[in-house]
C-alpha cells in the first residue's frame, strides 16, 4: 500500500512536470508473465521515470492464455510487448499492428539438446524430437526448419514438432531430444533441475543467421494518427529505456523490484538476477530505435518459409520511427 501511494504522488508529480491537470494513463501488456524479461518497464514504473513523463502507467502481466494481439484488439491495451514474427503475422492477417520501438536488439531464443542424443550440429536434427513453443511463439523455429530444408512433419528426413507447454518437462522426461529455451529463462530451469552445462548442446538462432526480432512495442496502427497519442508514446519509450538503462546497470536491484511485483510468489531472487544479467545481453546496443537491417532480415527469414511461409509478402507500414524520432531528437 505504501508503495502505490508512493506512486500516486509520483505520477501527480509528474504530471504537474508535464504541465496536464492529470496524469495521462496507458495501459502496456506484457508478452508474458511478471519476470525480469520486463525488467525495464517495472523500473520505469518503480523509479518513478513514467511519472516523470507525465504517465500513470498500469503494466499488464501476461500469460499462456494471454495474447497480447488480441488484448490490444479489444482495447484491453494501449501498447503491447510482441515478437515481430507474431505481430507481422497479425498484421498480414488483419490486425494493423505497427513496431513503435524496439528495446530488444538480439534473440534470446534457442534449442537446447542433451548431449546423450548424439546431436552436435543442425544437421542432426532429421529424425529427431524438438520440442516447439506454439501460439505465435513457433513462427522463428519453422522459418529456421524451411531455411535448413528440414520437413517439420516427421519421417526419417523430418524432425517430429511435439507442441511444448511452456516448461521444460519434455527434455527433463526424454520426450524430446530437444526444446525450445530462451537464453535468460528456460535454459536455466534446465541447469537448476540438475542436468549440468556439459551435458547440453545448444542452437542459438542469433548463430544460424535465422534470429527474429522480439519484444518489440507494437500500437494500433489507427491510433498513430493522433498526436496526442504520438506525444505519449513518445514519453512512454523514453522512460521505458530509461528504465531498461538503469537495470542493465543495477541487474540486481533491478531484480529486486521485479519480484516485487510478481503476485504470484512464484520466481524466485537467484532466478531473477541471473535472468535480468541475460536479458541484458540481448538489450545491449539499442536505444529503442528500430534497427532497420534487423527488421529486414526478420522479413527474409520469415519469407523464407519454401511453400509454407510465415508472412506471404513483403509487410506494408509495419513499423514507423515517429515515435522513437519525437522520444529521442
């Protein structure tokens, strides 16, 4: 309670900053749930950066059940934390979802394989298990498969796709010989249930030239013609990076308030510090700004899906740097 008064002063402090009568409110929706993934939005949000801004933020955590896309198509959100092959995806669909900033600059994603499998290379994937993350989460890996020639419908020449629930159970029962895993996260939960680095192999996909670009900040594409909108987005990203500059800093503290927000009890400190150093890894070198060679070579790896691909055509007004060139010029 302490806490949310704290805040509450600090965002009619802010907002008085700002010069408005109140402090403007926006909702973000995570991609996923309370963990230092987010890191920097929850100390934007802690530190008192959004009030600065004039912003009374309220951060949605997120879930298995939670698809950002279609919470910011209900108007559930005013920004959302999206993988662009997920938010492209969307867009070609129907969803006009726009790339407004991009605070992750590499992929964390990877497959993790135990090495009693035999697997030392991709080419030893054919006639394999690998476990897949579904609901927009699978478009990198079947990209990466249609780049490598490799079948994802089994058969010796095949890799067998099971649908991985977002744990690491099937590498730890040997249902897979292979899951997907994030450099800060799952990896871990690999190594804390006891099976040692040495006795794991690991495909990142920022190594197989195949990586897509995530946690991005993705808008509603119509909302983009209002300038008022535009402002807020603006001060929302500077304060955002903001935040995320401080945890790359402070991993630990950073931490710290992460867990403060977590609901659930469920992470725990090691966790957290250690993820919050990682994901600090894949920050590093971007300040919010799109990177335009990333975003096309997103696109090529997404079109290079051989008769299956992720998106179909060259995306259309999928991303803009208005808001990122009002934060930062």
């Amino acid at each position: 309670m302490t806490r949310l008064l704290n805040l509450t002063a600090l965002s009619v402090a802010g907002a008085m900053i700002a010069g408005t009568a109140s402090a403007q409110e926006i909702t973000l929706q995570l991609k996923w749930v309370t963990q230092a993934q987010f890191g920097g939005y929850y100390v934007a949000l802690e530190n008192g950066y959004y009030a600065d801004e004039g912003l009374d933020v309220t951060v949605r955590a997120g879930g298995p059940d939670i698809a950002p896309p279609q919470v910011i198509a209900g108007g559930g959100a005013d920004v959302i934390v999206e993988w662009m092959p997920a938010a492209l995806a969307a867009r070609e669909n129907g969803l006009p979802l726009v790339n407004i900033a991009q605070p992750f600059k590499s992929s964390g994603m990877m497959l993790t394989c135990l090495k009693e499998t035999g697997i030392t290379s991709p080419d030893d994937f054919p006639g394999r298990t690998l476990g897949v993350w579904f609901f927009g989460n699978e478009y990198p890996f079947l990209s990466w498969m249609s780049t490598l020639g490799i079948p994802t419908d089994g058969g010796e020449e095949g890799v067998e796709v099971l649908r991985q629930g977002f744990n690491v159970d099937p590498l730890l029962q040997r249902q897979a010989d292979c899951i997907s895993t994030m450099t800060y996260n799952e990896y871990w939960q690999v190594i804390d249930a006891g099976i040692s680095e040495d006795e794991l192999v690991t495909f990142k996909y920022e190594d197989g030239g195949v990586a897509t670009l995530e946690d991005g900040l993705y808008v509603m594409e119509d909302r983009l013609e209002d300038p008022e909108f535009v402002d807020a987005m603006a001060r929302f990203v500077r304060a955002s990076m903001r935040g995320w500059d401080w945890a790359a800093e402070n991993p630990e503290e950073a931490a710290m308030i992460v867990l403060e927000y977590d609901d659930t009890g469920a992470q725990t400190e090691s966790h957290q510090i250690r993820m919050m150093t990682e994901v600090a890894k894949l920050t590093e070198g971007s300040n919010g700004t799109l990177d335009i060679a990333d975003y096309e070579r997103t696109v090529a790896t997404l079109l290079g899906g051989g008769s299956d691909p992720v998106i179909s055509a060259e995306p259309m007004g999928a991303w803009t740097d208005v808001v990122t060139d009002a934060a930062f010029n």
